[in-house]
C-alpha cells in the first residue's frame, strides 16, 4: 500500500518584520483561504487603499497599535483588535508613530462557509502522546 499523503504543512513567519509582508497560501498549499502576516514600521502606511472583487477580509492585530481606515471612516486598531472587511469595502491600515505593527490578513471568499467549527470537526481515533 502507498504511503498516504501528509496532511500538514508548517511555515513560519520569521522575518517578517524585514520582509514586511508574507503569504502563505503557496507556501502551505492553501485551498481556501490566503493568509498574510505583515508588519509596518512605526509611522509606516499600506502605501494604497484597496478592495476586493469577492474575497473578505480579517485582519488580526497581534502587536502594536494603529489606525484602520473603511470608507471614510477611521478608527484605532491594537494589540488584540480583530476586523471584518467586506469585499467592497475600501481599506487601509497605519502604524502609530511611535509603535510598529504585526497583523495577520485572512482572506476568503464571501459567503463561502457553509460549516464550522463542532458541525465540521470530527473526533478521530488517533492520539498524540501528551493525551
Ligand atoms: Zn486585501
């Protein structure tokens, strides 16, 4: 019998703060979802405001503070801070002057989880060692 195919990939986001932005849907063979981490400076703007033909957006702020901008509309962002941004809303992010900042970028298609959570994961016979 062959071998079954691994059913993991890990990466890592080491670096980022020189790199400024790193995706992982190649790295991690992705299907249904892109991930980013990015980092800004202190002071430092996403040089552009965008949307999305039909992709959301989560944006997890892991470190630092800043200031989100939709539509028009500004508001503080920090450590903890977790947003929704629909595909037509038009986005940028900012990093305090004084605090750079270390965000994650979840994006995936609108309106396409049909499950989640207890009514997808399964318990499966299979254990590590710790349990
Ligand atoms: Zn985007």
């Amino acid at each position: 019998m062959e071998k079954a195919q691994t059913n993991y990939k890990v990466a890592s986001f080491a670096g980022v703060e020189t790199a400024g932005r790193m995706t992982f849907k190649d790295m991690l063979d992705l299907s249904g979802s892109e991930l980013s981490v990015n980092a800004l400076p202190a002071g430092v703007s996403v040089p552009f405001t965008h949307w999305h033909k039909r992709n959301e957006e989560v944006y997890v702020i892991l470190s630092g503070k800043g200031q989100f901008y939709v539509d028009g509309e500004e508001f503080a962002v920090a450590q903890g801070s977790v947003i929704r941004v629909s595909p037509a809303g038009e986005r940028c992010l900012k990093a305090d002057a004084t605090s750079p900042l270390l965000y994650l970028c979840i994006q995936t298609e609108a309106n396409s989880l049909v499950q989640a959570t207890e009514n997808d994961g399964v318990l499966a016979a299979s254990k590590p060692s710790w349990l």
